[in-house]
C-alpha cells in the first residue's frame, strides 16, 4: 500500500483527497492545525476503509510547523509517494486594506510551504524513481487580483518548471487550480458567495477525481472543469486591466 500525504485535510479539497485515497486504499499522513479534528478524521477513514491513517498537527505559517512536515517527507523508512500540498487561506479587502502580517503569513503558506514540502518530498521520490505531488493553486492564478493571486501564480510556475526539470525521473508534479468549489475557504476568510452565479460552483469530490485523473495522465497543470477551462481560455485574450476590473465586479477574492 502506498502512502500519501495530505496538508490542509480536515476540510474542503484536502478532505476530498483524503477520502477519495483512503478508498482507493492508500495509507494517508494527516496534516492540519486541529488536532482534534485530525484525529476525529483518521478515525473515520480508518474504520471506513481499513487503511492506517497517521496524523502530524503542524501549523505551516511557522517554521516549525513546516519543518515537521518536512521531517516526515524526508523518513526513507517510511516514505510518503504522494504529496498533496492543499493547505490555504484566504483574506478580505483590497491591496492596503489587509494587515501586512496576514499578507506576509499567506506567502509563507502558499509560497515557502509549498517550495520546502515539495522538495523534501520530491528528493526521496527521485532516489526511488516514483512518486507524484499536486500543489493546489485556483484559478485565481490567472488574474490580477492581489497577493492571493499572485501566491497561486507562483505555485503554478514553480510547479510547471520543476515537473519540467523532474522530466524522465519517475516523478510526477502538478498545479492544481480549481473554480469556486462549497468548502470552509470562503466563510473562514470571511467572504460573501452570494455573487457567485450557481454554475460558477463545483463538487470536490468530483475535482477530486478529475485532479487524479490528469496527474495520471501526466499533466503539469489541471482546471479539473470544462466550465473553467473555457473561463481560462477567454482570459488569455482579454487585456489584463479589463480582467482584473471584471473579477473585482464579481467577488472581492478569487476562487479555490
């Protein structure tokens, strides 16, 4: 039985990895802030499916909490094959409006975490010659929308440009960047939804599968919706100016 590592899992797109996994039979690591909520969810996934579910509380705005993730990724004698770097946040307001320090703590997670776990986990699937990350960005990486966007931008180019290095190694890597998708994100940031046209949302569970699908296809990026595919394939197009007006019309915060 393989074993994948989950960050963010206890809810939204990180608890529809982990289900998704543990019913496909693999082992799961558990990582998020909420140890309770951890072990409630190891329980669950346990019983259900018969897989051994172990959980890592680690809070990955703090260097140590991202080096015990780090430590994990790194034990040969336990070796993680699949990574899932899903932890995120989001925050409300335009550019001078949000703290500096939250604006600071999102590149830490988005940006430092995803870089420091990929690579801790990418070393040791290289030397095996198998294995696969997915680092879930959001559409929101295609338009100019602030220090979220720009986060996920970079989570995107990084990601494409190490599968490309990794190319020929056994090693998968993959840029996952979904729509607006009925999770947690959006009521912990403290964001109103209720602009958001109803075909605008997608099921997890359903990205999920899609998600999967393209990184066993081999894919280096995947908008797990032909919805937002068509959305992405207008945005190339449209001046950048124009875009980022029309987004900020819509929602003050881009999707996940």
């Amino acid at each position: 039985m393989t074993t994948a590592l989950i960050t963010g899992s206890t809810a939204g797109i990180g608890a529809a990895f982990a289900r998704r996994l543990a019913a496909d039979g693999h082992n799961l690591v558990l990582v998020a802030r909420d140890t309770k909520r951890l072990r409630e969810q190891a329980t669950e996934l346990h019983d259900r499916h018969g897989i051994e579910a172990e959980v890592l509380t680690a809070d990955l705005s703090t260097d140590d909490g991202i080096g015990s993730v780090e430590r994990r990724l790194a034990d040969r004698r336990n070796p993680v094959d699949l990574l899932i770097n899903n932890a995120g946040f989001g925050t409300k307001g335009h550019y001078l409006d949000v703290p500096m320090a939250d604006e600071l703590t999102m590149l830490k997670v988005h940006c430092e975490a995803v870089l420091r776990l990929t690579s801790a986990a990418a070393e040791g699937m290289r030397e095996r010659g198998r294995g696969g990350v997915v680092n879930v960005a959001s559409v929101a990486a295609f338009v100019p929308r602030g220090t979220y966007s720009a986060s996920k931008a970079w989570v995107v180019q990084f990601t494409q440009g190490a599968a490309r290095d990794l190319a020929g190694s056994g090693v998968r890597l993959m840029a996952l960047a979904p729509g607006f998708v009925r999770t947690e994100f959006h009521e912990r940031a403290g964001l109103g939804t209720d602009s958001i046209p109803g075909w605008m949302w997608l099921d997890a569970d359903k990205l999920v599968t899609a998600a999967l699908a393209d990184l066993a296809r081999g894919k280096s990026l995947s908008i797990p919706d032909p919805r937002y595919k068509a959305l992405m394939g207008v945005a190339k197009v449209l001046p950048r100016g124009l875009l980022g007006g029309i987004t900020a019309k819509g929602n003050k915060f881009g999707p996940q």
